[in-house]
C-alpha cells in the first residue's frame, strides 16, 4: 500500500515537472523551445536534358549528405539547424541554370551546390556572383570556372589540369613500368569546353612522356556512331587510345572498336565517362576490361566511403562520381557553416576559403584553398580488373597493380 | 585523303545508319502524307518503343527481334488511341483540326512533352543499354567488318518499307487511306470513315515506330530523350524523298546516311551533319516536292 502510494507520488511528481517542463519551454521561454530556423541551400543539377543522368545521381548525392547532416543533428553552432534543401533543374542548359541561381536567390539560399557540367557552372558560378552567393562547384571541371576571379566560386574537387596533370603521371610510370611500350597515341573527344579542353592539354603534354599524339578525333554530343572514328584509329594502328566524352558515346565507342577488332596495347581515359563507372563494368565487363582511367574517385581503404557505397546501392543506384562528389560538397559546405555559424553569406564565404577540412573520405591532400580551388584535391589512376574497378595509382591508396599492356581481346 | 580501305567502310556504314533514318522517317511520312501534320510526338513515342523493347528484354527476357509481334501492335493501339483521343479531339470541330496545322502541331509538340517528362518522372533519366549474346558480332566482307545487329536493321527497314508500300498500294485500307489523303471529303461521301482513316493512318505510322524500336535497340541505347537524337533528321528525310513517300522515305534515309558518313569521315564528326543540312536546304531549294513527292 505505502509503496503504492510512493509511486504514484513519484509518478505525480515526474508528470507534473514534466509538464512545467513542457509548458515553460513552450510558453515562458520560446527561444528556448523554438527550432533553429532551418539553413536553406540551393541544390541545383541538370536533372533533366542531355546530361540528366549525372544530374539526377549528382542530385541523390547532395540530398544523402543532407539527411545524414540532419540525422546526425544538423548545424549545431546554429543550435542544430536543419539543412533544407531548394532544388533546382538546370535542364542542361547554360541559360537556364542561371535563370535558376536568380530564383535560389530570390528564396534566400545561404550557399548552392552543384551545376555538375563546367558549361553550366561557367553561368550559374557567375550569376551567384552577382548577389556574393556562395557557390560550390560539385564537378565541372573546366579550369576556366576557377580562373575568372570570383571570390564566391569554391571548388572541393579537382579541375581538369590536375586532372591531366596526374594523367600524364600516372601514364608515364605505368609506361616506364612496361619498358616504355607505348609511344603513339589517338585522342577521341566530346567537342564541348570538357572535352576539348582535356585534349589539348593531353596533346602538349604527352610528348613530354614520349608519346606521340597521331591525330585527335572531335565529335559531338550525343553521337550514335563511331564507325568512322573506330576506321580512322584502325588506320593509326597506335598503341593507346585515349577518350575524353561523356557515358553513352564513351560505351558506344567501347563497343565499336571491340566490333571493328582495333586492338592496342591500352585503352586510357582521362575523367572517361564510362571508364570508371560501375554502371559499364556490370553491364558491358568484356568491352570495359583491362579500361585504365584517371578520373575522381573515393580512397577505396576509407570506411566513410564504403558505408556510402553500401546505402547507395541499397536506393537502387550506382555509386558514381557525382554522387560522392556531391556528397562531400555538402559536407564541406556543412563544415563551413559549422565555423562560420552564422548563415551570412560574407561569413560563410569566408569559412569557405578558410578551410582545412579533413573528415572527408576522398584520396587527396591537406585541404587548403588557393583562390577557391582546393589545391590537395587529385585524381587517381583507375583500372577496370576482375570486373571491378581498382585504384592503381598514387601507390598509397593504391588496391592493385596495373596491367598494362592489356591482354588481347577475343 | 583516304583510300578505299576506309572509304568502303564508311559507305557501307552510311547506308546501314541510313536505314535507321529510313525506319523512323516511314511512320512520319506516312502521317504528314494522310494526315498533313508535322507529328513532332514522333521522337517521343520512339523512345516509348524503345523502353517497351527495353523492359520486354530485361523483365521478361524477350529478345528484341522476337519482341515485334508484340511492340507492333501495341504501338499501333498508342497511335491510334492519340489520334482518337487526343489528336483528333483537340479542337472542338474535327474540320478545324484536319486543317488547321499550327494548332495540331502544338498539340503533338506538346503530347511529345508530356510524354518524355512522364518517362523521366517514372524511368528516371539513367540511360539503358541491353547486351544480347549478339550485340558485338559481326561479318566480315573483305572490305568491311559489318556489325550484325546494324545488318538486322538495314534488312528490316527495306521489309517494313515493302510492307508499308504494299499496305498503301495493294490494301482496300491503303486505298482507303489514299483516298482520304487527297481528298476526304470525297472520301467521305464514298461512304470512308474518315476519322478511323486518320487514326488508321496515325496507329501504322506510330507502328513503324515498334518495328524500329526492336531494330534498334541490340545497336543503341535509349533514355527519355533519345527520340531528339532521330526526330530532325527523319524531318529532312521526309523532306528529301518526297513528304507521304513510302519508297521516298527509304532512299531519303540512305542518302542522308551515306552524306553524314561521307562529311564526318573528310569533316570529322562534329561537323558530320552539315552535309544533311545542306541537302535539306537544298530539297527545298530545287526540288521542294522532294525525290518521289507529289505536288499538292
């Protein structure tokens, strides 16, 4: 009897601070109780058009990080601030991902991610500009975005002078490792600011590591043949092909030149688009076999990398660049809000070029920021082996060793 | 510039792109020529084929030659059903639609909008490929290696273009339908149903489209805008072999296929289809009826 009357003091008491609790929070103290006002952020991607399979994967991964910055309780200077997202559609188009920073603007985004194609990003980076809008690049890898002077413009990932910087790198080893076998090339690619851009860069540069660029082939976007193309490198006979193009062109010109039996010694991409992408290693292993590409990719030792790998799949999709690309841009721009707390765009902007983030899982160097382009970031050399893809270079994120020359084709 | 060792390759590879052309530029032939409409739904209900060959194959393992008894009729029923539904209804009365063009364009630029964004809202915009056992084979002729599923398509658009000529010429259907495209209301009066005609008309051409989406699947892929890629230059095909003719149609697509192969061999392939531009404006030109068109 006592013990029961004890308990329900007990509990009478419990309910009844609970309920001051509740009523003080909610009442006496709103600022308190009162959520943190949720911290808007542009997410814009071309999710429809030409290139709206990068869009749509790049847009998956920008949303993954905000609902594991959300789950993990938000920005917690800003006292556990929830990221909430304003998507936008660049629909592929330069003109349009601008007209679409002006509404982001209009909404009151704190920062933007995104634009995945350099074409897009040159317009939107520009149009953030105009209202001092952060902007994080998510992919476009065109120097030219880096090089305008735009004190708003971030970039967490590597541009494409890195890029074929650590190509020629990588190449020139993996060369000298062979006993110099290869010494002719032919470059294939897309005729837009990427692809272009990448080829001659490539062709000056190649010579320096012995190889002779016989001719570079330019075709457009989309393209559904490439018996030509595949004929003309046939000619050449040379002992690598290197393609520069976006997926679908990259697996169609795969498949024709296994149709049209033109063999070499080595098939190596600088950012392929299929190259490194799942995606064509399950749906095409015997053309995407033996591939060698330097393009973005996770440090394969790094858990982060592999947990997201895992969830990603487990939504049906595959675990490309844009996704973790986009994935890290958040969290980098999470960090800097994190330091910044305050959503001010002048702040932010500031913790943007101050930043020495480390928690990422990406195969770079210490993060440090040289006119808004992340000098640690870096590309890796990649080879598709026993249906996977590898990373083969630089040797300490390195999970195999390359195979070169390839084997011969059937 | 380059010896016949690449040159009879790159003729060979025209005709057998140019067959492709062919195959999707029937079906709008044979809609403008019955209809008079500029159907720019065509490209969307392409890739409607596409992704019924698509899932036929990777759902239910039905390879895509064996996918045509069943692609064809299905897309014939979405043909006729728009014209019947939708097409024919647009505007209020029935007279006014079969004249007035810019209004039944609009209507079919915009059913081709619907149409894509509804494939994007549930297909997504991944891009698909199918790889059958076949994909990668190929004969070997001496002069050229030709890709097997490229040969398949070649033979398979002059067969629908056969079947076409034979519905239009030897069918009281065909009859029926040339009848109603030079004169409906005669046709009318002759005791013709004409709106079925139309609808007749609008579910062969979009069958055509079924017939190609099997063609063409085992060589390209196919996403919500895949039909883009096809639509402007079955627009010159039309126009260069003559807008309503079957055989037109076929040689048009041929012409087209060995001049874009021709320029992106000399060119380079960015600047592959100037040559198809070029004869496009110079059909217009000198011979605005085209190859085997008829004047109105």
């Amino acid at each position: 009897m006592t013990h029961k009357i004890s308990q329900s003091r007990r509990r009478f008491l419990a309910t009844t601070a609970a309920t001051g609790a509740v009523a003080a929070s909610g009442f006496g103290f709103p600022h308190i109780a009162k959520a943190a006002a949720p911290v808007k952020i542009g997410v814009l991607h071309p999710v429809t058009g030409a290139v709206s399979y990068s869009g749509t994967q790049s847009r998956a991964g920008a949303l993954m990080a905000i609902d594991d910055i959300n789950a993990a309780g938000g920005i917690k200077s800003l006292g556990g601030a929830k990221i909430e997202a304003s998507l936008a559609d660049a629909q592929s188009k330069a003109d349009v991902g601008s007209a679409e920073v002006e509404k982001l603007n209009e909404a009151g985004v704190t920062a933007i991610v995104g634009g995945y194609a350099s074409f897009i990003c040159l317009a939107t980076t520009q149009a953030a500009a105009k209202h001092d809008l952060p902007y994080i690049v998510d992919v476009g890898v065109a120097d030219q975005i880096m090089e305008r002077g735009l004190t708003n413009t971030f970039r967490f990932s590597p541009g494409f002078g890195a890029c074929v910087q650590q190509a020629i790198t990588g190449l020139g080893a993996i060369n000298q490792g062979s006993g110099q076998i290869a010494k002719t090339a032919v470059i294939v690619h897309e005729d837009s600011l990427f692809g272009t851009g990448t080829a001659n860069l490539l062709s000056k540069a190649l010579p320096n590591i012995g190889i002779t660029v016989l001719e570079v082939m330019k075709h457009p976007t989309p393209t559904l043949d490439f018996n030509n193309i595949a004929l003309r490198i046939k000619q050449h006979n040379p002992d690598l092909i290197i393609p520069a193009n976006y997926y679908n062109e990259y697996v169609l010109l795969a498949r024709t030149l296994q149709q049209q039996k033109v063999s070499s010694k080595g098939i190596y991409s600088v950012l392929g688009g299929a190259a490194s992408q799942y995606k064509f290693v399950k749906e095409f292993p015997e053309a995407a076999a033996y591939v060698m590409d330097c393009n973005h990719w996770f440090d394969p030792k790094n858990q982060a990398a592999l947990d997201l790998k895992k969830k990603i799949e487990a939504k049906g999709l595959f675990y490309t660049y844009e996704v973790w690309l986009n994935y890290e841009a958040i969290m980098y721009l999470a960090d800097a809000l994190e330091r910044a707390a305050s959503v001010d765009r002048a702040k932010v902007t500031e913790a943007l070029a101050s930043s020495t983030w480390s928690h990422h899982f990406m195969p770079y160097g210490p993060t440090k920021f040289v006119k808004g382009q992340n000098q640690g970031a870096q590309a890796v050399n990649l080879q598709v082996q026993d249906n996977d893809i590898k990373v083969i270079l630089p040797s300490q994120f390195a999970n195999a060793k390359p195979v070169f020359p390839m084997p011969a084709r059937g | 510039m380059f010896d016949l060792t690449i040159l009879a390759p790159a003729v060979l590879n025209g005709l057998m792109v140019g067959a492709v052309y062919a195959l999707v530029a029937l079906g709008l032939t044979l809609i403008y020529g019955v209809l008079h409409i500029i159907n720019f739904a065509h490209g969307a209900l392409l890739m409607v084929a596409l992704y019924g060959v698509y899932f036929l194959y990777s759902l239910g393992g039905v390879d895509p030659y064996l996918a045509l008894p069943v692609m064809v009729p299905v897309m014939f029923a979405i043909g006729y059903g728009l014209q019947r539904g939708v097409i024919g209804r647009s505007l209020s009365n029935k007279k006014k639609s079969r004249n007035n063009d810019a209004n039944v364009m609009l209507v079919t630029l915009g059913l081709s909008i619907v149409i894509e964004n509804l494939a994007l809202y549930f297909w997504h915009a991944d891009t698909r490929t199918i790889d059958t056992p076949y994909a990668l084979a190929v004969v070997d002729i001496g002069i050229a290696i030709l890709p097997v599923p490229k040969l398949i398509a070649f033979a398979g658009a002059v067969v629908v273009a056969a079947i076409l000529w034979l519905l239009m010429a030897r069918t009281d259907l065909g009859r029926a339908i040339r009848a109603v495209s030079k004169e409906s209301r005669g046709a009318q009066l002759m005791g013709i149903d004409v709106e079925h005609i139309y609808a007749m008309s609008f579910g062969v051409g979009t069958a055509c489209l079924g017939a190609a989406g099997c063609l063409l699947l085992p060589s390209i892929y196919v996403e919500p805008g895949v039909g883009h890629i096809f639509v402007l230059v079955a627009f010159t095909v039309v126009v260069l072999g003559g807008m309503g003719s079957i055989v037109g149609a076929l040689v048009g697509g041929l012409i087209i296929g060995v001049t874009e192969s021709l320029c992106g061999l000399y060119l380079g392939e960015s600047l592959g289809q100037i040559g198809i531009f070029i004869i496009f404006i110079a059909a217009l030109m000198f011979k605005p009826t085209g190859i085997f068109g008829q004047r109105a």
